[in-house]
C-alpha cells in the first residue's frame, strides 16, 4: 500500500516539507486510540529469537531508526510502534541552529537515493531532553555533534555539553565526526583529534557510576588505512563501537539528473560500500567490536548480508523513506527464518 499509493503522492512535493508533514501527520494519528495499538499489531514482530544484547544494552530486535530521521526527538514514542528495536535521535549541537539554507534536500528517485545538506539543523539538545522526558520505554541512541559555528579547536567542549546533557535519557551516544555538511567536521576524524576527543569523552563517562556505551559514527568514503586507524582508535579509547556507515560524497555510478547536488549522498547506491567498511572492520579487528551497519539497506537481504558481514544491529533512514514501514516486519521475519 505505501510504495503503490502512499509514495507517490508524498513524492510529488518538496521531500523536506513532506517530513515535516509526515512528522505532524503520524503524530496526529498517534493521538487516536486504537491507532497505536493497531500500528503495533501490523508491523511489531515480537520473538525472544529476535532479542539483542549488545555493548550492554538489551534490544527488543536488530532494527533501528538511524538519526537524521528525529533530530529533536519529537516523534521517537510515534515511531516506536512500526516495529523498531531502537531510535537513534539527533545530530544534536549544544545550540539551536538553523542548518544550512534551503532547498538542502533532494531525491535521487532513478537511484533510490537521497542527498541531503541539511547542517545539523536542530533546536539544540535542552529542548531535545525536555521531550526525551516523555519516553515511554524506547531505547534511545543520542547522536552529538558540534556547532557550525565552533571551530575544530573548541569541538570537544561541544560534545561534552551535549554528552552531559543527554546522559540521563538515552541508553547510548554516538559521535559524529562524519557529516558532510558541517564546514571541516570531517577533520575530526583524522587520528589525532579523534583519539583525543574520544579519550577525553570516555574519561568524563568513566566519572558516571554507570557509564554510557559511546560509539564512534563514520564516513563511508575512509581508506583502508584509515578504517585501520579506527579500529586501533576505538582499542585504544575503549569505546563501545562504531556506527558504520554515514553518507558518502561520491557520486559514483549515479543515473539522477540531480545527483550534482552538493551534500551527503544515502541510499543504495550505498549499499555495497557499507557493508564492505562492515567486513573490513569486523575482519581485520577480530570482531573486537560491535558494529551498528547502516546504509542502503532497501530489503530484507541487505539488512542481512550486513549482519552476516559482522554488523550485531542495523538502522534503517532512507530504506525506510523509500519502501515504507514495512521494511522493518520483512528484515525481523527474515532474520527469524534464518534462525530457525
């Protein structure tokens, strides 16, 4: 029903407008009654075999919503009730920003793609955990980043604003060094400051009585040699994780007329790349980690060959856009047959 009648129509205007309005709409929805329950009813699948324990956390199944999708955490209970294990909420910055100016999102529909600029637009995390207040059992990642307007230099004390912040309602942080579309973010990612932000981040958790899982998100487009580098940064800092992957600059292979777009590119043409970082990491690593794998993940055979690549969890955001809530029932059916 939605890729056949619901789809099109949301296709036929501005995709950041339609997630505004899908935002306000499911919402709405949510506020009648039975909606909840039935919504459960047609996408939850509820299994012990689909269960989770990873970086101390127990998941309900593999199947998250990666950030990007509720920056603010406005629609995280909402969201709960099409089946995911978990959502992911964020980028967060200490401050509320604008992100960069519109029009900064675009599909790619001959590829199945979105890419986006968006620009860590966000109300700022305090109005985020105002509403993160209002959980109602969902296991939450909290995804921090730093202010477009603080410089490399001073980036640590953004993280840790929004570390503290957040640490008493989400169940896991993730740190992004690998936007596209915040000016010179991705230099966070070379191996000195990373290490030094992650050292600095994993010593103030270590203060708390129960410290908080951290995992390190990062860009697909890193060489062997630096996905090598990550792995001794995240042996030698002692972090939870790694969340692989974000979204790529290239442009490799694209058949949209808009695929010039300036920004971050997700979507299938994703799909293979993700999963070889995936492999890589989990292979040359001896899987001294757990991997949460994202990108292109448009069927239920993507979500697995990630899995079987070494992923523990997977995240849906544009699979999700594109096929529908559907997607999450067809990846935990999938992944009970093959388990049984």
């Amino acid at each position: 029903m939605y890729k056949l009648l619901i789809r099109p129509i949301l296709f036929w205007f501005d995709p950041e407008e339609v997630h505004y309005f899908t935002f306000s709409l499911v919402k709405f929805i949510s506020k009648i009654p039975f909606v909840p329950n039935l919504l459960k009813l047609i996408y939850e699948v509820e299994d012990q075999r689909l269960e989770r324990e990873v970086f101390g956390l127990k998941f309900k199944n593999p199947v998250g919503l990666a950030a990007g999708f509720d920056k603010d955490a406005k629609l995280y209970n909402e969201l709960s009730n099409f089946g995911f294990g978990f959502i992911e909420i964020g980028t967060l910055t200490p401050k509320p920003q604008d992100g960069n100016p519109k029009k900064r999102l675009f599909r790619l529909k001959e590829d199945s793609a979105i890419i986006n600029r968006m620009g860590f637009n966000n109300g700022g995390v305090e109005s985020a955990v105002l509403r993160l207040k209002q959980n109602k059992g969902v296991l939450i990642g909290g995804n921090i980043g730093k202010n477009k307007v603080t410089p490399n230099e001073n980036a640590t004390s953004d993280y840790l604003l929004c570390f503290d912040a957040l640490f008493n309602y989400v169940d896991y942080f993730v740190v992004n060094v690998s936007s596209p579309n915040t000016p010179n973010l991705r230099e966070l990612q070379e191996k000195k400051p990373l290490t030094e932000l992650l050292n600095t981040l994993q010593s103030h958790n270590l203060l708390h009585k129960n410290p908080k899982p951290i995992l390190l998100k990062i860009a697909p487009d890193l060489t062997n040699e630096q996905l090598l580098d990550i792995i001794d940064i995240v042996n030698d800092s002692k972090i939870a994780g790694v969340i692989a992957t974000n979204t790529t600059i290239s442009r490799e292979g694209l058949l949209s007329e808009n695929k010039t777009e300036i920004g971050g590119l997700s979507g299938k043409p994703l799909t293979e790349r993700s999963t070889e970082v995936i492999r890589f990491l989990s292979e040359k690593s001896n899987n001294a980690f757990p991997i949460i794998g994202v990108g292109g993940i448009h069927s239920a055979q993507d979500a697995i060959e990630k899995l079987e690549a070494g992923a523990s969890l997977v995240q849906l955001y544009t699979g999700f856009i594109y096929e529908g809530p559907a997607l999450i029932k067809e990846i935990n059916q999938a992944i009970l047959r093959k388990s049984s």
